[in-house]
C-alpha cells in the first residue's frame, strides 16, 4: 500500500462521520425522552379520530388559519350543521379549541416536537398559558367573573 | 436496454418493498436484518475499495493540470489550479470537492455554419451536479433528525435555512425540491443528449432511478400521505443504538419503499461509480503537488527485488516487432527492414 498514512487517515474520518449516529446515540443514551403524551382527563371528544390528528394536525391548523384569517369563517361545521364539543359550538382556533382540553404544552404538544425537531411557528403568536407571565393570560378564575 | 434494465430493476426493489411492509413477518428483515447488513457492507465495502486503490503506486506527478506552474519568478503561478506546494494541494483538491473545479471548465464541441467547429463553456452540467450534491448533503444531515437521539445541533439551522420562505405546512424544504430537480436534470440529459445516451449504461441510468425514487418517497411522505414519524424513529434509534424493536403497525407503507431503497442505496454504494465519493480524494491530477522536478520523488518499486530481474521491453525489441508495420506508416527506424524473403528466417538476421 502507498502512502498508507494518509488513506488511515481518510478511513479513520470516513468511519467516524458515517458511524457518528452510532456513537452519538451510544454516547447519551435517553436524553431525548420518547414522547409521553399526557391526554386530557375529562374530555373524551375531538374534532377528528386519533390516527388523522396524529398524522394531520399540522394541515388541519393550516386550513383553518387560512379560512378564520382569510375567509372570517369562525365556527366548524360537519353535514352542514355546527360542529359540537362538549355543547359548545366548536370554534376553529387552536388557543380556543385544541387547548382547552390540551391545555399545557410541555406535557403534549411539546412531546413529539422535541422528540422530532420540530418548531412549529404556532407558538410566534399564541401563548403558552404555564409560561407567560401572570398578567399577560387571564388565569381561569378571571374568565368566569 | 440499460435503462429498460434500470427501470424494471427498481419497480422489482419497490414491489419487494411494498410485499415487505404488506407481510407483518416480513417487518423485522427490512427494519432490522437488511438495515444492519447494508451499513456493514456500506462501510466495509467502502474500505476495501479504498485499499484496493492504496495498492496501485502513482510513479510520477500528473502535471497536465490547467493553470502555470511555478517556473520563473517574474512568471505568475496559478497557485490553486497548478500548486506546488502541500497547502495549493490542499487548496486545489478544495475547490474540487466542494465546488467541482474540473467540472467547472466543461466546454462542448459544435458545428458552425455547416463544418466550422466552434468550443464553448457549458456549465448547466456543473450547475445541476452542485445543485444535486449539495442538496443531498443538506437532506441527508437534516434526517439526523430521525435516528439521531438526541438530535446533533446543526440540524436546527438547517431546518431553518432550508425552510427559509416558510412555504406551506409543513415548511417547503428548498434542497428537497433542489434535490429533485437536479435528478430530474442528470436523468433527462443521459436520454435526451445523444451523445450522452450513446455512453450511458445501467449503471448510470440505475443510481439516478433509485436516487429519484428515494427523493419522490421521502417528499410524498413529508407533504401528501403522512405517516407515524415517531413510530419510525423509535424503529431507526433501536437500529442505531442495537436495541432493534418491532416496528409498530401505524407505520405507512411508503416508509417502507423509502427505508428499503435506502438500503438497497448503501448496498450498491461500494460496488458502483457512487464510489467516486472516496475516488475524487484519490484523483492523482489533482492530489499531487505539480513539483516534478523540484523534489526527489523516488521510483516506488525501487525496494522490490523483482523490479530490477523484471524483463524490459526496449525500443530494438519494439522496433523489431513492429518495423514492418513502421516503414508502411513511413516511420523513421534504426534499422532497416532487410529485403529478403521472409520465409528464409528474416527475423533471425533481425535479432
């Protein structure tokens, strides 16, 4: 073999950069957590079945920004008559809907996000209720005087 | 016929691949076995290759590199294109892995007005390659996202570079469309250039396909028909940390396809011209530094006790082998052909 220093040290390099997924993932094992997700208690309804939300949330939240934003189309409705959660009209709006029962973001939205390395630009605008400080998100009690 | 090959080859690797994810048994051979015998025989495969390289000695410096060489002082040297010295060297091979230096000085041959030939740049080549491999580079780090755990910083900002318009939900990633562009571009060249359909084969036309293939996959499962990503990436962080899971029954089929081509990618790597990834490190005219006659560069064989009882070929033996032919083509010669009739032992007298 000629100039074996050299091509050694182009393997070398060669099987760290190609091996480095094993290696980081030996390295710190579990730091990213797999997600658990914590469902809300006392609400058992959505505005659509699991499989779909897993899979879909990110263009169903798209479609209804655009139609709320764009159309000033408020409420949603299936077979033409308005959509009902919980005996409440059901309104397209991610701070009003989704995250009435999916109140915190740490422990569901920011589960499979983190896990994924996925930043969403929901959060540029809307609030995440348990960081903001207190007198920016009217806290439940004020809602109901 | 190689693209007839090509074509029908990668519709027989997705069918497999759409029997594989059809058959819950098959799950752990295309999520565990196959995975694992692809990256061994990627990363093996690779070595052996460059080893097999590492074997052929380079005698002499290749110096036909465009660009002056370092020669009088008051004559400039091109010190990137023509380097003399380790650190040009390392300049040179540079601008030739990262921006395509050689590719970068194509030209194309024409006829004008009927026999003139006329040579002009051609950089659309150049162009589609950077875009291509670049684009590739940027795709394949952005999927540590999928079986890196935790995830390597960078691939952050490259989201965020590559998602920069913020097109869509999810964000458009410009090197996916790039990617698929520039495949688009290399594939239609080698069919409708003539004269590059004349020298193509399947192994150009097979990498493009299945290259295309993965792409299409990958942006089909980003934007249109989704799929479960954190059941996927349970599946490769298991792969990857050697604690192999069954993989859940929510995964899509066209992860399947996807995963399986990728494999297939990691398998033909080391056996096809995608080795080049490793060869442009070992070009000879563009790894050498151009100092012929400024350094001693000794004769690599000069250790081998065989080299000098080698039997060597000298200009007589040449001569007397083709001087017939020699004085047909009115080559000048040292001797001269004796006119004498063959058959009465010419080529005794000769030697």
């Amino acid at each position: 073999m000629y100039d074996s220093g050299k091509i050694l040290i182009g393997i070398v390099i060669f099987i760290i950069v190609f091996s480095s997924p094993i290696w980081t993932n030996w390295l710190n094992p579990g730091e990213a957590k797999t997600p658990d997700i914590k469902l809300p208690a006392n609400y058992k309804e959505c505005v659509a079945d699991k499989d779909y939300m897993k899979a879909y949330h990110m263009d169903l939240l798209n479609q209804w920004r655009d139609k709320v934003v764009r159309q000033d189309i408020r409420f949603l409705t299936k077979n033409n008559k308005p959509f009902m959660i919980d005996g409440q009209r059901a309104e397209m709006s991610l701070t009003k809907t989704c995250m009435r029962c999916h109140d915190n973001k740490a422990e569901f939205c920011d589960q499979c996000h983190n896990y994924m390395d996925v930043t969403p630009y929901c959060w540029n605008c809307h609030i995440d209720k348990y960081k903001a400080p207190k007198d920016v998100v009217p806290n439940e009690e004020d809602n109901k005087q | 016929m190689g693209l007839l090959f090509s074509i029908i080859a990668i519709a027989v690797l997705i069918i497999l691949a759409i029997a594989g994810a059809a058959i819950p048994g098959l799950h752990p051979v295309f999520t565990v076995a196959l995975p694992y015998l692809a990256i061994a025989i990627f990363i093996v495969g690779v070595i052996v290759r460059v080893l097999k390289w590492a074997k052929s000695p380079v005698p002499f410096r290749i110096t036909t590199t465009s660009g002056q060489e370092k020669s009088l002082p008051w004559i400039k040297q091109n010190k990137l294109d023509n380097p003399s010295s380790s650190l040009g060297v390392i300049g040179r091979m540079a601008l030739e892995v990262l921006f395509f230096r050689s590719l970068f000085r194509n030209t194309k041959a024409e006829l004008k007005e009927g026999t003139k030939i006329a040579y002009g740049e051609t950089k659309w080549l150049w162009a589609f390659g950077l875009l291509f491999h670049w684009s590739f580079l940027i795709v394949f780090l952005r999927h540590f996202r999928f079986f890196a755990d935790p995830i390597p910083f960078f691939v952050k900002y490259l989201e965020t570079l590559d998602g920069f318009f913020q097109i869509g939900v999810p964000i458009v990633y410009l090197t996916g469309i790039g990617l698929l562009v520039a495949l688009t571009y290399l594939f239609l060249r080698r069919i409708f250039d003539a004269k590059v359909k004349y020298i193509s084969l399947a192994s150009d036309y097979f990498p493009l396909l299945l290259l295309i293939a993965i792409a299409t996959t990958g942006i089909i499962m980003r934007y249109y028909v989704k799929t479960d990503l954190v059941a996927i990436k349970q599946v490769a962080v298991g792969i990857l940390s050697f604690h192999p899971i069954t993989p859940a029954e929510t995964i899509s089929p066209w992860f399947y396809i996807h995963f399986f081509l990728v494999n297939v990618l990691l398998i033909y790597f080391p056996m096809s011209k995608l080795m080049h990834m490793g060869g442009v490190f070992l070009s000879p005219t563009r790894n050498l530094a151009n100092n012929n006659r400024m350094a001693y560069h000794e004769n690599p064989w000069i250790n081998d006790e065989n080299y000098f009882k080698l039997h060597r070929h000298t200009y007589e033996e040449y001569e007397d082998e083709f001087r017939v032919l020699m004085k047909g083509a009115g080559l000048p010669l040292e001797k001269e052909v004796v006119n004498q009739p063959a058959k009465d032992g010419t080529e005794k007298e000769d030697k």
